[in-house]
C-alpha cells in the first residue's frame, strides 16, 4: 500500500462514519454512541499515524515545516471538537449540528493532506524514505487493528462470563426460591400435622375427662347407695334389737326375783298385746331409744387409662434427576453412486443420442435421530402404618376403709341384759 493510499483510506471510512451518523434519529441513542466511538477511534487513529512517523520526517526539511504546524494545527482543534462531541449527550438536539461543523473542518484537512502535503512529501522524501514510513504506519494500523481486535475479543469474554454469572445467579436464585417454597410448605404441612394433632389430643382429653367424670359419678352413686344400704341396714338391725330388749326378761342371779320378774314381765307383755288387740294394733314396746345415726361413706379411685398422639419423627422422601450415560447401536445406511460402463442391452437408437445430457443422483446418508420418551419405572408409596401393642400402665388408686374398735368395759351402775332364750 503506498503512502497516498494509506492517508486517503483513513478519511473514506470517516466519510461513512459520519454519513451513518447524520442519518440516525434522536431516538437512536445506542447507535449513536456506537458510531460515535467508531468515528472517534478512526479520526484520533490517523492523526496519530501521521504525528508519530510522517511529521518527524517533515519537520527536518524546510519546505514542508510551515505544513506540519498547520497540520497539527488543525489535529488539535479535530480532537477538541471530538471531545466536545463525546461529552454531549447524543440525543441532544446540537449533536446532529456540532457533528455536520465537524465534518466540514475533517474535510477541508483531508483535501489540505491531499492537495499540499502529499505533494510535497513526494518532492522532500525520497522513496526509501517514502516507503519506510509507509512500512512504519503499516506495522502501527497492524497493531492498532490487533488491539482493537484483542479489546473486542476480552469484552465479548467478559460479557461471556457476566453473562455465565448471571445465568448461574439466576439458578441458584432459583433453586433457592424452590428451596424455600418446599420448606414453606414442609413447615405448613406440619403445622397442620400439629394442628390436627393438638385436635386429635383436645379430643381424646375431653373423651378421657368425660370418662373420668362418668366413673367418678358411678363411684358416688355406688358409694350412696352402699351408705343407704349400710343405714338401712343398721336401722333393721336396731329395729330388731329393740324388739329383742321389750320381750326378753331380766335377771339379776336369784331365782325368786328373776321368776317375779319374768312373770310380771309376761304379764306386762300379754297386757300390752291385748291393749293393741283392742285398738286393731300390735306393735312391741321399745324400752330404750336408739342414738342418733351417722353416715360415713366409703370412696375408691378407678383407674382410667387414655391415649393420645405425640410426633416420634419426620420422614422426608426427595425425588431428583440425575442423569446416566447411556450408549445404543443404530444401524445407518449410505448410499453412493456408482458410475461403470457396460455393453448396450439393445441396440435400438433413441431420439437423445449425440445430444448433451446430464443426470444428477442424489447421494444420501442416513445419520442418528436421537429422541427420548419418558416412561413410569416404578412407583414409591408413601403411607403410614399403624401397629398395635400393649403396654401395661402402672399406677396407684385411693379407696377409704374403716376401722371398727369394740369395747367391752362396762360403766358402773348400769345394767347388762341377758341374753335371749334359745
């Protein structure tokens, strides 16, 4: 590539840069900046070539030191226009005005390098001079062109990984969000186990209670009615032994009072019966008046023996994927063409002889469809079951019990009776 070449090439694609940008919209902004920075890169690219190997050389020869201060001249106003570009935002309503100014002065310093400079470096420089500084801006686009190519490469790596990142972020942000929901519903499966369970408890409490309750009433009445048989029968037996008092006789241990006695008893006896006969009555005589009676009643504990749930522990059953490598035969069938002379079956001429002709045969090859269907393996059933034992509960109950204390002393002065006859 020759000298002229190489600085002309750098203002074509600026020239496209910059008609690609006046034809974008305000809405655009992206795109904008996107070609902004490629028409920056471009323009700082070929002031840069020409101050690093062409205007060195130019500044030793007198006629061509007048053109380089111009031309660096006119490269710094090209990059304060360029950063006063970049500092504006791109949907600004000047971007498109600032732009067509910068444009104009990027022309005018092109047709300057053709019309001037050029001319005179082929008039200062020799071709070997002219050709090493072709070389030397050659080696530098190269270079240029790879770091470019190298920063691209890292920014598509980069976006890569970002993007790797975000993706895996994005999994576990999932995979934790499902974690969570499992648990979320672990814990309400539980809470309504335990509610249940606290129900099913309540219940059988109140069952429990009511049985108690039930048991504790049956003792009451059985202990009533024990003490209203007891009390009965303590008033048969004092009914008895007062009739048992009136109609037996005294003795005092000598016989003429105690035959006395016993007859004159036998005649109060017959005197009272013959009075009760009269009045239609017959009823004995009591001669002493029981006490008053007391009632003591006798209770017992009955044991009562419920049950009710507690939680003995939690079975969890996970079902994951997990893949297997898997390999199966397929037989593939090719097919190609096989081209061979032989003798004419007949020797019949058709119209087609001596004519062109060609006959196309599609050669095919059969490759592996790979397709899965899903299939039930087997079942897992979950469920509970209930076993039966018996455990003996041991405990102890209250009852009451009575002691009975007789004695036989007898207070001075009073009188024993006998007992009866017979």
């Amino acid at each position: 590539m020759t000298l002229r070449a190489m600085m002309q090439a750098g203002p074509a694609k600026a020239n496209e840069l910059f008609t690609r940008l006046a034809e974008t919209s305000e809405n655009a902004v992206k795109t904008r900046e996107k070609l902004f920075a490629e028409l920056k890169s471009e323009l700082e690219a070929h002031t840069d070539l020409e101050e690093q190997h062409l205007f060195p050389v130019l500044r030793k020869h007198a006629e061509t030191r007048e053109l380089v201060v111009g031309a660096i001249r006119d490269n710094k106003e090209l990059r304060a226009a360029l950063g006063e570009l970049a500092t504006l935002p791109k949907n600004d309503q000047t971007f498109l005005a600032k732009l067509a100014e910068l444009r104009k002065a990027f022309r005018q310093h092109a047709r300057d390098e053709t019309k001037e400079l050029l001319p005179a470096v082929q008039k200062a420089l020799s071709e070997e001079q002219v050709q090493g500084i072709t070389e030397k801006m050659e080696t530098s686009l190269a270079q240029a062109e790879q770091a470019k190519h190298d920063q691209a490469e890292e920014k598509r790596e980069t976006a890569r990984r970002e993007r790797e990142q975000a993706e895996l972020k994005a999994r576990e942000a999932a995979a934790a969000e499902q974690e969570r929901v499992e648990q979320a519903e672990a814990q309400a499966r539980q809470h309504e186990a335990a509610e249940r369970e606290r129900q099913a408890v309540a219940r059988r409490t109140r069952e429990a209670t009511m049985q108690v309750a039930e048991a504790t009433a049956r003792s009451v009445e059985v202990a009533s009615e024990s003490a209203r048989q007891m009390t009965q029968s303590a008033t048969e037996n004092a009914a008895r032994a007062v009739t048992a008092a009136a109609t037996a006789p005294l003795t005092f241990g000598v016989p003429f009072w105690d035959m006395w006695l016993g007859m004159s008893g036998l005649q109060r006896s017959r005197s009272a019966t013959s009075q009760n006969a009269d009045t239609g009555f017959t009823a004995p005589i009591a001669r002493e008046t029981p006490s008053e009676e007391q009632v003591i009643p006798l209770a017992e504990e009955i044991l009562t023996v419920g049950t009710r749930k507690v939680s003995s522990g939690t079975t969890r059953v996970h079902r994951y994927v997990v893949e297997t490598p898997v390999e199966k035969q397929v037989t593939l069938v090719h097919e190609r063409v096989v081209v061979e002379r032989r003798k004419p079956v007949s020797d019949k001429i058709s119209s087609e002889t001596l004519t062109e002709l060609t006959v196309e045969v599609i050669e095919t090859d059969e490759v592996p469809v790979v397709g899965k269907t899903v299939r039930l393996k087997e079942e897992v059933v979950v469920r509970t079951e209930r076993v039966e034992r018996v455990e003996t509960v041991r405990d102890t109950v209250r009852q009451d019990e009575v002691e009975v204390g007789h004695s036989d002393a007898m207070q001075p002065g009073r009188r024993q009776r006998a007992p009866a006859n017979g």
